[in-house]
C-alpha cells in the first residue's frame, strides 16, 4: 500500500510541477499575452497553493521547535493552530 501512495504522489507532483514549469516557460518567452479570466484564475490557483506549502512548512518548524518544550501533543496542537488560518481585524457590521 505503500508503494503505491508514494507512486501516486510522484505522478501527482510530476504531473504539478510540469504544469507550473510550462506557465513559467511560456510567460518567460512572451508567448503568454494579456491574461484571460481561464488564465488569472490559474494564476490564482498556483499561488493559493504555495501559500499553503509554505504555511505547511512553517507549521512544520513550528511543531519541531515546540516539540523539546511541550511534548508531542501539545507541539501538534500548537502546530495546527499556527497553520489554521485565523481571521485578524475581522469586526461584526454595525447594527
């Protein structure tokens, strides 16, 4: 079982990074012109899942930071909670 989740990640992250590296290779080259709604909303997509590979990865140092000081458990909460995100300055209408 194994195997086969770690095979399927490869294909997915090959299949990932092939589609990033082709946007990047034809905005480089100028063969992308003005960008459509299709093509924005692409772009869009990209750059929601970086932010959440790097959240990921600072929720990861995180947890290895507060591993030696909390324990296993509570070094897993805090690193949840650092990678949630959390609404700031959100205020209620006005009534």
């Amino acid at each position: 079982m194994l195997v086969g989740l770690a095979a399927g990640l490869l294909a997915f992250l090959g299949v990932a990074l092939g589609g990033i590296f082709a946007l990047v290779f034809a905005g480089v080259y100028g063969r992308v012109g003005r960008l459509g709604v299709r093509a924005a909303c692409t772009l869009l997509l990209f750059a929601m899942i970086a932010v959440s590979v790097v959240s990921a990865v600072a929720a990861i140092r995180v947890r290895r930071d507060a591993l030696r000081r909390l324990g296993g458990w509570n070094a897993g909460i805090v690193a949840a909670g650092a990678w949630t995100p959390t609404p700031r300055g959100h205020q209620a209408a006005p009534e």
